[in-house]
C-alpha cells in the first residue's frame, strides 16, 4: 500500500503524514526481526515481551515509558520488570473479538501521549507484539493523524511486518466514525465556547461511542490497569 497518499477522513479533518514520518520503506524482514522492537514514529516502539526484559538495550534506545499488554493468565510470566526505571501502565487484554479495546483507547492515547510529550521513549508490547500491542498502536496513530484503519496498518506493517491484529479489525474500523466525531465535537466545543450550540447535535455525536459500548461489553474493572 501506499503511504504516500493517505486517504480522506470524514468530518473534514485532514489526514497527514508529518514532515519527520518519512515515507517508510519496507525494510527486509528477517524472522528474528520478531523478537526485537520497531520504532513506528519517532519515539514510539512496538515489540513483543522480549524486548522489555533486556535493559540494556531499553536504556540503549532511550525508553522511559513502557505499556505492558498481556492476558490475564500470562501475568505470573509478563509483569513489569524494571518498575524503579521505567514508568509503566499494565493492562490485561485478551486476543479475541469480545475483548472491547476501543473503552482502553482513552487512557493508552494519555500514556504514550505523557512519555513523548515529556521527551521520553515509549515501548509498547504484548507477548508476541503481533497482535494486542499493535491494535492500541494502530488506535492511537488512527486517533493522532487521523488515518482510516487500512492505512495505518499498513504502515505499522511497514514498520514491523508480523502485525497481524485479526481480533480487533472489527473493532478499528468502528472506531473510525467514533474517534472522528469525538474531534469534531472537541474542535465545535473550542470554537463555540460562548455560544448555543445545538442539543440534538451534540447528542447525536456524544451517542457514537454509547451506541458502541451497549453493543460490545467493556472489560471488567480488574483486568483494565495496574501501574
């Protein structure tokens, strides 16, 4: 695919590539390239659970911040291994379609947006970094540069070829419209601040995500966080 030319997103927010995104190139993809971590934009890296128990090479690139992704029963095995050098926020997802992922956008979109906001390095991963670690990624550049759900893995696969989120396709395509609606009512309430702005308008943006949420349950408060 592509990813010179993202595609037109709707409400009219422009979709981009900033200047410092250059076009990826598809490096040659070796089968231990796996067990490393990729930076998908400047710092931010994806990986699989390797990649956060070697230190060294954390310290080496620069890491500050780690979003650790596990299912709840590989918890005795993936936990936070460094937590005196590393900021870490841990959630436990599971890799199937009922997982509802969109309801933990918010608060990953906060945590990778504090690391580089701060200067910092932010290494996201999950056992494999093939599937849970690469949906949160996906959601977040979809929700930062406004890009459709097809493009952005493409260019996370450019980055790291073994992605491969089946689960929660669904799921990101949804999130689209959801996310999109979300700014736009964001950018109305900045602009309106001191004016009427219409009831039946702002409900009709607002219930997007209530509608979603009564079809797909949320996880269940324990497995959401622990930091």
């Amino acid at each position: 695919m592509d990813t010179d030319d993202p595609p037109p997103s709707p409400y009219g927010f422009k979709s981009h590539i900033p200047t410092r995104l250059s076009t990826p190139e598809m490096a040659e993809w070796k089968y231990e390239m796996r067990r490393e971590a990729q930076e998908v934009i400047p710092g931010l890296f994806l990986g699989p659970f390797q990649a956060s128990v070697n230190i060294h090479r954390m310290n080496a690139l620069g890491i500050t911040h780690v979003l650790c992704i596990r299912d709840r029963r590989e918890a005795s095995m993936i936990f936070p291994r460094f937590p005196t050098e590393f900021k870490y926020l841990t959630l436990d997802i599971s890799d199937t379609t009922d997982q509802n992922i969109i309801s933990i956008f918010p608060q990953c979109k906060a945590f990778i947006e504090e690391g580089l906001n701060q200067g910092g390095r932010v290494l996201a991963h999950c056992n494999g970094g093939i599937a849970t670690a690469p949906a949160i990624v996906i959601g977040y550049l979809m929700w930062k540069y406004n890009w459709k759900f097809e493009y952005t893995l493409a260019y996370v696969q450019s980055k790291r070829y073994c992605v491969s989120p089946m689960s929660f396709q669904t799921q990101l395509k949804e999130y689209e419209p959801i996310y999109l609606a979300q700014k736009m009512l964001e950018a109305e309430r900045g602009s309106n601040a001191s004016s009427f702005q219409s009831p039946l308008k702002r409900s009709h943006l607002d219930d997007e995500e209530d509608d979603y949420q009564r079809r797909r349950p949320a996880p269940s408060t324990s497995s959401m966080m622990s930091i």
